[in-house]
C-alpha cells in the first residue's frame, strides 16, 4: 500500500539535531505528509501534545536537553498526552542493550535506527498506521478504560475470518480480560491461544494469570524455561522477582530483581522494589546502589522528587553504619553531602529542613560526633501525624541510635498504625520492613557502630558468652559485614565446649557464606580465616 490514505497525518517530530530533523522534514514531506510540527526538545514536546492531538509521534530517543527520548514518553504516558490509539516510533542512533531493553519495557510501536532510508521511513510509518487505524476503535474503548466493551468488540472482530491483526486482537483482549480481573477466563484464552501458535505474548499472560489464581509453582517452572532466551530473559528475570515477593522469598527476589535492573537499569519501580528487598535482606550496599541508580535515572523524569534525593542519602548512611571500612565510610559521606547538594540546587523550594536535619544527625553520629547529633535530634518537633513514611521510619532510626529507645519504639508504632489506616501509602514489601525494623530495634537497643564495639571489647577481655551474643546481634542486622562474621565465627569455636555450649553449624555456615563473597577481606583476616577453617576440620566439624 501507498502514504497516500495516511497524508492528512497529523505528525510530531522531536528531534534536537538540525541535520537529523531536516532530514525526516524533507523524507516527510518527499512522502506527501503535510500536517507536521517539530519540538527541538522534550518540554516542546509536551506543550504541542497538550494543545494537539496527533496521530504520530517520531521521537529521537537521543534528546539530551533535559529529558531524555525515555522520559518524555513516560510522562507522555503518564498524562495521558499520547494514547493508545496514538501511534508512537522512536529513532536511534544508538543500538546498545541497555537501549534496546529500555525500549521494550515502554513499548513504543517501533524502534527505528538511524541512519535509515526514505523506503524503510514508510514502510514503518505505513504498518504502524495501518495497524492503529484498522484498531482505533478497540484503542479508544481501553484508553477509556472500558475493557468490557473492548473486549466485546474484539470477539466480533476475531468472527470475521481472515481479519488482518489477529493476534494483535488476541495480544489485546488477553490484556484486557487480566485487567478485568477475570482471571479463570484469561487462563483459558492464552492456553487457546498458545494451542493455536507459541506466541511468546501469549506465554506471558499466561504466567500473569497463574500468578494471580495461586498457581505459583507452574507459573515459576515455565519463567525459568524463558530466562534461556534473551528476548525474553529480561521479563522472566521481573515476574520471578514479583513472584518470589509474593512468597516472601526475599533473598531469591533480590537476586532476579538486580539481573532485571542490570539489563535495564531506567526501571524505576523495579529499582525501588529491589532497594527495599535489599533493605529486608540487610544488603546496605545493593538498597544504596539501588537508591544511587533511582536519582540518576529520576533527574528531570516524572519520578523526580526531594524523596528520590533525601532517600539516596539515607541508603548511604545505612550502608556506611553496616561497614568497618574507613575509606568507604569516608566516601559514601561524601556522597551524601553531594545529594543534599542535588537536592537544593533541583528543589530550593521544598519544605524539608526537618527531613536534612534528621539526616546529618545520622551523618554526626555515623562519623562519632554523638553531641551534635543528638543536639540536633533534640530540636525537632514531633509531629502529630505521619506525613512521609521513608522520613518518619529515618527519624525513628536516629531515636534508635541515639539512645532514644522509647521515642523510637513511639514512632515505629505510630507508622505501622498510619500504614494500616492508609492501604494506599505502602506496599506490601514497606510493610513488612517497617515491622522488621520495629522488631529488630525492640530486641538489640544498641545503634550498629556500638554493638559491634561492645562485641568486640567483651571479646578482648575474654567474656565470650557476651561477646557471642554481641557478635549473634551484630551479625542479625549487618550480615554482610565480613569483619563481624569473623569475629562471630571466631566466638563460635572459642566457645565451642564451655558451659555445655554446642557448635551451632547453621550459623557459621552464615558466616562462611558472607566471608566467602567478601572482597574486602584484608591479608590477616584472610589468615585468621583459613586458621579457622583448618580448626573446624580438625574437630570434624563441618560447614560445607
């Protein structure tokens, strides 16, 4: 077929390169298409598509000015300012994974790589608005959020043999019937539909529905047969990672969640699940990490926000107080100052002078200044209501490891209330942190830097039933830290024998595990582990 029933396409090119934008201006044009503007970045963009409805948007993925191809299509999406039944193709230059994989998540309607010819420009624009005209109707009918009706029209549609876009009609009403909660019913469709051909779409939606009616272990047994493949590693590798959250397997979550996020790092919602998984876990450093990739990719995006900052800053505090390590402990201080820099310099106007002053009490007693972190601790008002979750839990923290244990258990109490009133203010992973971190607070009334100090001075002097229970405590709430798992692990054989005591073989196989994957063990504690080691063998005790 010709442009020729598509020439009165109203089209919107974004594209920052005067030489890349006069070039699709004059293939535009070359193939008789008329009615299109042109926004040089992405704020122009939005304003055209707030006056304008259009029919087709090509956008640069490139844009560098601001917002990115990415997160202009995101908050596109968002605000409802391109609908489904809008088409939308992004060009690139650029073919890396990462790129690639971000594009799939967003599901534009084509991906086109610069450079390109003026036959493969129509070729593309012709499918896509083919495929949208033949199925506006359908398009409108989910864009208003009427999926019954959608559904209905895509039966009559399905009736009418040889239709062109049968399994896009499937791939639609699979979505729709999922949307709809009718959960039995889409569990029926996608196996006739997978009867019919392997459709990989078909595979998926599938899964989702065996997720939803609790049939976990089949849903879980067919993800794993998808992670061999690299078209469809990357999904599989996201509903494992749901699925294991839902079981409340936290550990296996974590590790399909970071695969997930190193394939496609702009993720923000995955990355946000993965930073509190690993919060859970006790796995400071990967929660930071997490937090660090949210504010990189958040900058300018419609995720941007003082919290992306202020909880970067507070990962980083947690991960410095579950490391011995100077020189990181040094750094990561730094790097929490340079995103209370951020913060200000993106939002000078925000209302969070309480939220910093809870964050550098942390940053005082995280570097030993105990006074001034409880000066400024002592100043803030308590307030009569929960008015951010992340803020109230940092506060209860500081309580907590300034000594204030009444306060701390006070606010903890009080957040886990307002949570249970307000379903919609956390999800169920904040939850069960929030009740993770009031309980292990209630039972080890020492902050991180004094327990591991008490550990450590009780076993200087030789009281080594205190100083187990020191180390035990210690290694609850930082077992990632390979310094305090030696010490465990030492205070597990020395005592090994006294008092009727018996070698507890699961907890040292914890501390085994964690200095085993440490890779900041100096050369003596190298040393000292291997002595170890070579004690357990000559007690026939056994830890593999």
């Amino acid at each position: 077929m010709s442009v020729q029933p598509f020439i009165n396409t109203k089209i919107l090119i974004v594209e920052e390169q005067p030489l890349a934008l006069s070039h699709m201006k004059r293939s535009l044009e070359q193939l008789d298409f008329r009615n299109l503007k042109f926004a040089e970045h992405a704020q122009a963009a939005i304003e055209h598509c707030r006056i304008d409805k259009f029919d087709l948007v090509i956008c640069s993925f490139d844009l560098t000015k601001r917002q990115d191809g990415y997160q202009l299509y995101e908050e596109l999406k968002s605000k409802r300012l391109v609908r489904n039944a809008t088409s939308f193709i992004f060009v690139s230059a650029e073919t890396s994974g990462e790129l690639v994989h971000s594009v799939i998540e967003l599901q534009p309607d084509d991906f086109l790589v610069k450079p390109f010819t003026i036959k493969e420009l129509r070729s593309r624009i012709e499918r896509v608005l083919k495929r949208k005209q033949s199925l506006k109707k359908i398009y409108t009918f989910i864009d208003d959020g009427n999926d019954s009706k959608a559904v209905r029209f895509i039966d009559a549609e399905l009736d009418k043999r040889g239709h062109t876009h049968s399994p896009i009609l499937l791939k639609l009403k699979g979505e729709a019937l999922l949307r709809l909660g009718r959960v039995k019913d889409a569990k029926q469709f996608y196996k006739s539909a997978l009867n019919v051909q392997k459709f990989t779409w078909a595979k998926i939606g599938l899964i989702e529905a065996l997720i939803a009616n609790n049939e976990d272990a089949l849903a879980q047994r067919m993800l794993k047969t998808m992670l061999e493949r690299s078209e469809t590693r990357l999904i599989a590798l996201d509903l494992l990672g749901r699925l294991e959250i839902k079981l409340s397997q936290f550990e296996t979550a974590q590790g399909f969640l970071s695969e997930a996020s190193k394939i496609a790092p702009r993720n923000i919602d995955r990355q946000k699940s993965l930073s509190r998984i690993a919060l859970i876990n006790h796995d400071y450093e990967r929660s930071y990490h997490a937090q660090k990739d949210i504010a990189q990719y958040a900058k300018h995006s419609i995720h941007d926000n003082p919290e992306i900052y202020l909880n970067t800053v507070r990962a980083g505090i947690d991960f410095a107080l579950s490391t011995d390590q100077t020189e990181q402990i040094s750094r990561i201080t730094r790097q929490t100052q340079q995103y209370l820099g951020e913060l200000k310099k993106q939002f000078p106007n925000a209302d969070n002078q309480a939220q910093i002053d809870v964050l550098n009490a942390r940053i005082h007693y995280l570097k030993d200044e105990s006074r001034n972190a409880r000066k400024l601790i002592e100043q803030l008002e308590d307030e009569p209501s929960i008015r951010s979750v992340d803020a109230s839990l940092d506060k209860a923290k500081a309580y907590h490891e300034l000594g204030f244990h009444h306060k701390a258990q006070e606010l903890f109490a009080q957040i886990v209330a307002h949570c249970e009133r307000h379903d919609n203010v956390s999800d169920p992973i904040t939850m069960h942190y929030i009740q993770q971190q009031q309980s292990e607070r209630r039972d080890i009334t020492m902050g991180p830097k004094e327990l591991n100090n008490h550990a450590v001075n009780q076993f200087n002097r030789g009281h080594l039933d205190m100083a187990l229970e020191a180390f035990s405590q210690a290694f609850r709430i930082m077992p990632k830290n390979a310094s305090i798992a030696l010490n465990l692990l030492q205070c597990l054989l020395d005592n090994t024998g006294k008092n009727g005591q018996t070698f507890n073989s699961a907890l040292a196989k914890k501390c085994i595990s964690t200095l085993n994957s440490s890779s900041t063990l100096e050369p003596e504690q190298i040393t000292r582990l291997d002595k170890l080691i070579a004690q357990l063998k000559e007690m026939g005790l056994s830890v593999d």
